[in-house]
C-alpha cells in the first residue's frame, strides 16, 4: 500500500490531469446503466435545480497539502487562484439575489491573497460564510492568524479531518497531516469553535480512506464525539460523511490499485432514488477561480459547463439560470450512492 | 460440476443466494434472521461488524474475512479498530487452549502421585 503523496497530476504532465481522459476512463468501464437511466427511473430525468440557496466559490487550485484523493488536483505547485476582480463579480451577483449562504472552496482557499477582504464584503452583505478548511493551513507561519480572524467574522469552519487516527488521516493527506490537524483543532476549539452554545460552528468533513463509502453520519459522529475528546480533549459540532468521486487523483488511486472497475459498479449497485431530491447540484452554483460557471465543484474539475447561456459569474442572471438542466456523467453515481453525500455530508 | 483444483473460490461469495435454490424456506428464513441481527440495535452496525470480523478470524472462514473486512471499513471502522478485533478473536482461541490446561491438571492430579 503505497503511502506517499506525489505532485499534482498537473505538475506531473499526467494524462489524467486531463478532463476529457477522467470521462473517457470512466466510460470505459462496463456497468449495469448510466446515470440518466437512473435518474429515470426515480423520475428525475431531467435533472433541473430547485431553488438556489448557495453560492460556492472556488477561489483556487492553490493548496499546501496534496492529499492523495483530491478532486481538484489542488497542491503547492498548482497557481490558479481567483482575482479580486472576479470576486467583485460575485459580490453583485450575490447583492442581487436571495442566496444567504457562500460556501468558500479551493484548494486552500485561505491562500488566496484576497480571502480575507473576500470574507469581510461577504460578511458585510449579511451572508453566511463557510471556509472549507484543510486545518494544515491554520498551522503555517503566515496564517496562524487566521484563527481569530475566522472567529471574529463568525465564519463556520468546514474542516477536512479523514479520521480520529494518525494511520488514515495521513494515508490520505500527507505525512504529519494529523498531528497539524489536532493542534488547529485545539486552537479553533480555544476561541469558541465547537462549544455549541457560541455559534461558532465546527463541522468536521471525513472522506473514506480507500475505495469504499462511508459510515453511518449520525453512528460516526456519535463515536468521532466521544473519542476525539477522549483522545484530545477536542469538541465539534456535526460531522460530515463525503464519499470520494471517481475523478482527478482519487481515480488515479483506484485505477493504480486495480480497485476501479469495483468501486465504480459498487457505486451504481448502490445508486439510491431518495437522495436525488437532496443532491447539492440542485440548490448549489458553483463558481470557478476564474468566474466559470458549474453545477457543482465536481463537473467544474471535469469542465463540464453550465448547460445555459450564463456561463459566466459577470453574466449571473438567477431567473435565467433556473431552467436549466444539470450537466450528468458518471461520476455523478457517487452523489447518489447509500445514504448520498454533498457538501453537506450524507444527504438521506 | 466441472473439476475444480481447489475448495475455495472467491467467486463463490456472490453466490451464496443460490443456497435458496432448494428449500427457499429454509434459506428465506436464515436470510431474514442474519438481516436482523445486523441490523442497528443496542449495538451499533460498526460494532456488529467488528464483532463479526472477530468471529470470521475465529472460524477462519475466508468469505466472512473478506466481506466483514469490507464491511468493517464501509461502517467506518479503521485498521486499528479491525486489528484489535481480530487480537480479541486471538485472544480468545489462545486463552481457550491454555484453560484447558486446568482440566490436564485435574488428570494429572487424579492419576499421578
């Protein structure tokens, strides 16, 4: 088992860092029925959005980890990062609308050089702000501020945190990750995040370590809330179960481990009619570093476009954008998968 | 059947349904009952899995080994929680073997000097 984290595909010139060669993989593998078969059959063909009540950002590929599964190919070596001009874009297109939460994304989105005025306009606007967090980035010299500066804007922490051991959570993310990870944790916990009753929320998010789905959300919580208090003295809020989609490193992983072909048919055996209705795509936008538009952080690393004449964060027209189909592939099937997963955790 | 070269088959582990081919009352039965056991009570689903990944090592039987190792990390156990399964399943084997060892001292005492 091979436990070292590499660069990104990108920086490697792999094929896979390539969209078009993700799908063609992907299609290459034989299953039962593709994903608008269905979406058919839970009477959900065409997939259109209910109302959008989030906006995502993604304010980069910029990040300090290079965690083995990602889906962005993010890392130290990647410099897309959006610039203060395409977040004005945003800023409008959100004074607009009624959208009251923004979920800020990356890589690390803490590295971008403008997320801390991004923060304060969004704050200003009355928004609720998410900052999805790898806790690494908390730890490093130029950024150890952020804690207080996270807390002060009441900004709710979205953490990455794979497992309450060493063993997984550095498999996944990197040598050193968790002991980095649990010194964060302890300070976010220092000025009130997890304590309940300050509003300072602390999410934790877990990815499985491997090429299975994960755990029962509310059983893992339970146990993740007991022993990271008993092990650390570290107290959350909620606890996030994501499954891994079949793109960008995490599919590099499973074709170099022979486990795609199963993960994949695993992934359509498993597919679940209750969790369309809850799927992100649905009451998500996503916005790429350099203002593209996307159904979800997911189709934007696979390129795969709004299917509508806004395309654009600058062109951003909520009505006209409400129509639309969203864009399906294969992938997809991870959403939908046992008890689904989306930004949110397990969507059932 | 076609000549085999060996017992085991990992194949064989989807093909388990096919017990119900004859007496499906019997299997439907067993069936139903094993979905039930397992199902989220006193204790969880993680801890059943556990539990049955010790009891899989205890009996050696490969086809539970591999399905309550997939079960075990699909419930959200890790490698440290499924070791220390299996050390309990070891735990006990061992220590079953040495308190027999009470019973030889029993014959010993009877039967020598």
């Amino acid at each position: 088992m091979g436990r070292r984290t590499l660069p990104s595909l990108a920086a490697r010139e792999s094929p896979l860092s390539s969209p078009a060669t993700q799908l063609a993989r992907l299609r290459a593998v034989p299953i039962d029925r593709e994903f608008p078969e269905a979406l058919a059959r839970a009477e959900h063909w065409p997939l259109r959005p209910s109302r959008l009540e989030i906006l995502q950002i993604n304010v980069g590929k910029v990040c300090n980890q290079t965690c083995r599964h990602c889906h962005v190919d993010a890392g130290p070596d990647r410099t897309e990062s959006m610039s203060r001009e395409t977040m004005e874009h945003c800023l409008r297109a959100l004074a607009g609308t009624e959208i009251r939460t923004v979920d800020l994304t990356g890589g690390a989105p803490e590295l971008n050089p403008h997320f801390r005025w991004l923060v304060e306009q969004l704050r200003s606007l009355g928004l609720h702000v998410m900052d999805r967090c790898n806790l690494t980035v908390l730890e490093t010299a130029p950024h150890r501020s952020l804690v207080e500066f996270l807390a002060h804007h009441r900004v709710e922490v979205v953490a990455s945190l794979p497992s309450v051991r060493a063993l997984g959570t550095d498999r996944q993310r990197g040598e050193g990750v968790f002991e980095a990870s649990i010194a964060a944790l302890k300070r976010l916990n220092a000025v009130g995040y997890g304590d309940g009753g300050s509003g300072l929320r602390l999410v934790l998010v877990t990815n499985p370590v491997g090429a299975f789905l994960p755990g029962n959300q509310a059983s893992l919580q339970a146990e993740w809330k007991r022993e990271l208090f008993r092990l650390h003295g570290i107290r959350f809020d909620a606890l996030y179960t994501l499954a891994n989609l079949p793109i960008s490193r995490f599919l590099e992983w499973l074709e170099g481990s022979g486990n795609l072909e199963s993960y994949l048919q695993h992934l359509v055996q498993a597919f679940n009619p209750a969790t369309v209705s809850g799927l992100m795509c649905r009451n998500t936008l996503s916005v790429g570093w350099d203002g593209r538009l996307y159904d979800c952080d997911f189709n934007q690393m696979l390129e795969l476009g709004l299917q509508s004449s806004i395309g654009h964060i600058a062109r951003f027209d909520v009505a006209a954008l409400e129509n639309r189909e969203i864009r399906v592939a294969r992938h997809c099937f991870g959403c939908t998968a046992g008890a689904g997963s989306s930004c949110g955790g397990a969507v059932t | 059947m076609h000549p085999r070269p060996h017992y085991f088959h990992c194949d064989d582990l989807q093909r388990f349904p096919e017990i119900g081919e004859n007496r499906s009352d019997l299997a439907k039965k067993f069936f139903d009952w094993y979905a039930a056991v397992f199902a989220e009570g006193a204790l969880s689903v993680r801890e059943k899995s556990l539990i049955a990944l010790a009891v899989a090592h205890a009996v050696q039987c490969p086809y539970c080994i591999e399905a309550y190792s997939k079960e075990a990390l699909q419930q959200g156990a890790d490698l440290d929680q499924m070791t220390e399964a299996v050390h309990v399943a070891a735990a006990i084997r061992g220590g079953s073997s040495l308190v027999h060892g009470v019973q030889m001292r029993n014959h010993v005492e009877r039967l020598g000097m």
